[in-house]
C-alpha cells in the first residue's frame, strides 16, 4: 500500500474521523543529510496540518516539539502521576542533535 487510509471510531480528539499513514523507509542515494531531511519532513507534516508520530526518533527543536504536542497537559499528567524524575517524551524522543 502506498498510502494507507485509517478511519477512527467513536470520541476522538482529531477534527476529522479519518487520517492518513505514511511511511518513508530506506537510505537517500544521493547521500544527503539524513536529519535535516527528516526535520524538513516534520515542518512539512505540521504546515500540512498533520504530525509525525512519536515511535522513531524526532529533530524539532524543543521549541518546535511543544508546539506540537500540548506540553500543558503532558506536565500536567506527568505531575499528576509522579512521573517528573523520568526524563521528558521530548528527552526520550528527540534525535539528540543540537538543533535550539
């Protein structure tokens, strides 16, 4: 499957019931820089209105990250479970590059 279509059911935060899931696998030939082509990829996803998901590893910056995802309601939920000496889903997903 090229694109791959999803439909979610029931309550959901997303304005729309449906949504779209790209993958983008493998090396570029042409031997460009890796990270900057995926961080380009993210502003791309965000302009678009989408998002890249979470389960590979991110390259916004941490001003770009939390203004994806709600950091208000994670810090909260983070307190709420006494979770604030773990590191940050930003910490535990970000490439480590020094992008700021």
């Amino acid at each position: 499957q090229f694109l791959s279509p999803h439909y979610l059911h029931g309550a959901s935060c997303f304005p729309r019931p449906d949504f779209i899931n790209v993958g983008v696998y493998g090396v570029p030939k042409s031997g460009e820089d890796i990270p900057a082509m995926t961080h380009a990829l993210e502003l791309a996803a965000n302009a678009l209105g989408g998002r890249k998901m979470l389960y590979a590893l991110n390259y916004y910056s941490e001003e770009e990250f939390w203004a994806v995802y709600d950091r208000e309601r994670y810090d909260a939920l983070r307190c709420a479970y006494g979770a604030e000496s773990h590191p940050s889903l930003y910490q535990r997903t970000n490439s480590g590059s020094s992008r700021s």
